[in-house]
C-alpha cells in the first residue's frame, strides 16, 4: 500500500540560509502567523503512526500551508492554478 504524505514547508533551524530568495514567510508576518511551518518531529510522529495503521489512508496533508494548496490546486480550474504558480514564483524570482 503507498500512502503520499504531503507535509508543507517543514521547520529547520536557518531554513532559507542557502535558499537563492527570500522566502515569502520571511517578508510577510501575517504568513508566519497564519501558515506555521510544521516542526520536523510532527512530520515523524504522523509517518510513525501512518505505518503503523493497518490500513493508512491515501494521502495524508500536513500543516496549513499544504491544506491551503491542497483545497485551491482541487478546487481552482487548472488554468487559474497554473497562472497562480507562475505569479508566486515571479515574485520570488523578484525577491
């Protein structure tokens, strides 16, 4: 059985030191606030538990910020998606 385990952006100590932007979480307060990153441990503990189960489920999500790309990438037609990843990586190339 393959269950996918979407995990969102994960905590580490000095996460964007060798990244080539600033990530967005960095500039924008209300982000950090609204879409904590999800501690490492959490994302064991969930794995743990998910081998485990007798019988896991297909996809497991985890942290806000995956929910949140989760529900727009099932709900959004598939050209505002793809106009919405484009805009998002604009801005980062932008810094």
């Amino acid at each position: 059985q393959v269950t996918n385990i979407a995990p969102g952006a994960i905590a580490f100590r000095n996460n964007h030191r060798d990244m080539s932007h600033v990530p967005v979480r960095t500039r924008f307060r209300i982000l950090r606030l609204l879409m904590p990153m999800v501690s490492p441990n959490t994302v064991v503990d969930r794995i743990e538990s998910v081998m485990e189960q007798g019988h896991s489920p297909a996809r497991v999500v985890l942290g806000q910020d995956a929910r949140i790309v989760t529900l727009l990438q099932r709900f959004l037609p598939s050209f505002l998606w793809d106009r919405l990843q484009n805009f998002v990586w604009s801005r980062q190339e932008r810094g």
